[in-house]
C-alpha cells in the first residue's frame, strides 16, 4: 500500500465533502457528501439525492463525478481526487474507477454506514457468488444477437475508446 502523505488542503476538501453532506440530511437527502478535486481546486461536489430525485444511482460520489464530466467536458477524470463523506459503496467505487479518479478520500467506513441502515456488504458479499447463486436472479439472454453491436464497435474505425 502506498503511503499517503494527508495535508491540511485534503482536510479541508474533505470538510467541504462532510458539509455537503450535513447540508443534505437538513435538506431532506443523505448523509453523504462528495467533492472532486483538479489541481488543488474543487471542480463539482453535491450530495446524495436518491430520496429527493427517486432515482437509486443518485448517491454523492456519482451526483459529483456527472457534475466534473460535465463542468471539465471530459468523462476522463485522470488527475482528480475525490473526497467522499463515506467509503464508497460499490456502485461508487465502480463509478470512481471508471472516471479514473485517482485518489479516493473518505470519511465514515462502510461499518458506520451500517450502524446507521446503510449496508452495502451484501452486494460485495453477492459479487463474490457464482452468478447462479446470487439473490437476483442473472439470465443470459440473445447474446448472438446482442453481439452485433459488439462486431459493430470493434469495426468502427472512428470511435472514441474509454
């Protein structure tokens, strides 16, 4: 594990991600808060709005990472840290990785997430059973004809790889 010198900047970062959060529980959303980081400058931050939006994906890391595509006009956030209020869930952490955020920050663990109802551990704890033993039932379906799309993208000469 690399050894992470923590300055008073990524204190203060993380204070903007917990304030996000704070604010969001006032505001009816929750407890969650994040900022994406550029260049020693905050480049978006929101909060968790899955109740206020009815939308499941709506968490803060995610809310952050579609502000800093969007601001920065990139789905490439090489470069950037994020500053989470709470250890990523999985969802999060597959949207961090898939930015390609390289720095995660975090303030409560995924235990103090479940102390509070939050609990995450079941989907690592799915992700580690074969498919067939999973709560939700996976079912292939069409894969030669969903494969077309597949034969397309590879032959496509002009497409933009991420």
């Amino acid at each position: 594990m690399n050894t992470v010198k923590i300055t008073e900047q990524d204190r203060e970062f993380m204070r903007e991600a917990i304030q996000l959060a704070n604010e969001s529980v006032k505001n009816g959303g929750g407890p969650f808060g994040a900022v994406v980081v550029k260049d020693g400058k905050v480049v978006a931050g929101s909060s968790n709005s899955v109740t206020i939006d009815n939308d499941p994906t709506a968490h803060a890391e995610v809310n952050t990472i579609r502000k800093a595509c969007s601001k920065l006009g990139t789905f490439d956030l090489s470069g950037c840290t994020i500053y989470t209020s709470c250890e990523p869930c999985p969802m999060c952490l597959g949207a961090i990785y898939w930015s390609r955020i390289g720095r995660i920050f975090y303030g409560n663990n995924r235990k103090d997430a479940r102390a509070i109802d939050f609990a995450d551990d079941f989907i690592y704890e799915e992700l580690d059973k074969p498919m067939d033993e999973r709560t939700v039932p996976i079912i292939p379906l069409l894969r030669d004809e969903a494969m077309e799309s597949f034969r397309m993208w590879s032959e496509k000469t002009d497409k933009t790889a991420y």
